[in-house]
C-alpha cells in the first residue's frame, strides 16, 4: 500500500467498533426503506455510512469517499478511494438474524492496500493490509487447508434482487452441493468471504457482487492465504459488478469446474 497515506490500524479499528451502537438500536433497524426487488435501506446503514464519511474525510481529508448508499458519481479512480459498505446483510438486520457486517476497502489509487471487517453481533474485527498478513481480533488468520470440494463447506449466495437468474444460480449450487460436504447460504458477501479466511467456510461463489460487498474482505482472504477471481479466473476489477469464486486456494478450480459448465 501506498505508504504515504499514513493509515493508523488503532484509528480504523476504533471508528469501525463505534458502530456497533448503531447495529444493537432496535428503532434504528426496523427504519427501512425499499430501494427494489429484496433490496432495502435502513437508518442503520444510514447512521454507518454518515458516522465513517465524517469520521474519515475528517482524518483522510486526501482520500475519497465511496459508500453504497450515496452516489458515487465523479470518483476519481487514479486517486485514492474508501470502499465502503455500512451495512453488508441488511436483510439479515431486518430479520434479527444477527449476520451483518461493515466493510472497508481502501483503494489506493492503483490496488486494494487495505481492507476491514467488522461483524458487530459477534465483536469480531478483521484486518489486512498488503504484504502484512490477515488478522481477526488482533490474532492471525490463514485459511483452511481442505484440498477437496468433497471435504468442503460452501457457502452460495442468491442474488435475490435478480430473480431472473435463479435457475442459473441454483443449478450452479446444486452442482456444487452434490460434490461437497454442504452449503451454506448467510447473506453478507463480506462476512462469507471472512469465514473463507479464517477456515471457517472453504469457499463462496455469488454473481452480481458490487465493489463495495467485497473491497474490504478481497484483501483479507488474499493476505491469509486464499484466492479471489471472477467466474473465468480473470482477476476482480473493483469499479464494477463481480461474479465471484472464493476459496482457500486448493478447491478454486474444482469450484470452477461446477460453477461454469
Ligand atoms: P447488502 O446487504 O449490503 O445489500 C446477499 O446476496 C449479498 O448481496 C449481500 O452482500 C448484499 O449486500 C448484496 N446485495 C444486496 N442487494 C444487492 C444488489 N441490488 N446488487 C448487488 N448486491 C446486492
Ligand atoms: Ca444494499
Ligand atoms: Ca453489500
Ligand atoms: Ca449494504
């Protein structure tokens, strides 16, 4: 990462752990506001978004803001940018189910530097910047060492908000599912890609994935030993929508295989 910006981890930790306030506010999450098909906005993701943008532009005045729920038009992508998403698994949050995260990726100027999890319901903090390892609670991570899909746990995602893709995505899930151990389907990009670090999942694939769903955690699976890629192996581009195979590095192209027939 580009060294001149100065990021204090201390810093970034501390500003993300405040948000946990705004997760546990009952009123806060039953504020929704439908946005299209399965895709809402509450005043948690609101209240997020609002606190990290002030938070941030205050101690990186040079670095850009880019938030899911703002309008991100007249970035500039040669400079450096925050990807942020306050709420990953709003649909969690408005069915209690206590699966939400906060995602921050920094993108500085010319790659992902940085990246930062934080799943408020279990007080776990994820961390990696390029070169240094991936982190969870101050602890490093690696991922697991399963070299089969038959010996893996999946997790799918759905891409609810595009229903006229469920065939594919289901077909692409029972293949996989008949190959592994079992599926998984949790409903935040970031934390399913978190679990891939940690050796908690062994691999996630879902379509139609935008920057902000998976800035933060690219890094910490590629800083604990797993691999990121688009559905053809070509590598994630962070300015636009992604389908993505995640895993530990032994099952990717086992998943492959499955997911592009
Ligand atoms: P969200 O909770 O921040 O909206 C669930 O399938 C995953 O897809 C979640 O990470 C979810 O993020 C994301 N998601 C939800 N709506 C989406 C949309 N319209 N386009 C792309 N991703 C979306
Ligand atoms: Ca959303
Ligand atoms: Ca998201
Ligand atoms: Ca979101």
């Amino acid at each position: 990462m580009d060294k001149e910006l100065h990021i204090d981890r201390k810093e970034i930790e501390e500003l993300v752990l405040y948000t946990r306030r705004f997760f546990n506010d009952q009123r806060l999450a039953s504020d929704v506001r439908s946005k299209g098909p399965a895709d809402y906005v509450t005043q948690v993701d609101i209240q997020v978004q609002k606190w990290l943008k002030e938070k941030l532009e205050e101690k990186y005045p040079r670095i850009q803001f880019m938030g899911e729920e703002k309008d991100n038009s007249g970035l500039d992508f040669n400079r450096p940018v925050w990807i942020v998403d306050p709420v990953d698994g709003t649909t969690n949050l408005l069915h209690d189910y206590k699966q939400s995260a906060v995602s921050i990726g920094l993108w500085d100027g010319k790659r992902i530097g940085l990246g930062a999890v934080y799943l408020p319901f279990l007080n776990e903090f994820f961390w990696a910047v390029e070169g240094e390892g991936a982190f969870l609670n101050g602890s490093r991570i690696r991922v697991s060492n399963n070299k089969t899909l038959e010996a893996s746990l999946i997790a799918i995602g759905t891409s609810p908000y595009y229903k006229e893709n469920a065939e594919r995505i289901f077909d692409m899930s029972r293949r996989i599912f008949m190959k592994c151990q079992d599926i998984r389907r949790g409903g935040s990009a970031a934390i399913d890609m978190v679990y891939v670090a940690c050796g908690r999942l062994d691999g996630y694939f879902e379509m139609n994935l935008n920057p902000w769903d998976y800035s933060g955690a690219y890094l910490i699976v590629k800083e604990a030993g797993g691999m990121v890629a688009e559905f053809d192996g070509s590598p994630v581009q962070f300015h636009k929508k992604s389908h993505l195979i995640v895993s530990n590095g032994h099952i990717w192209h086992e998943m492959q295989k499955e997911i592009c027939i």
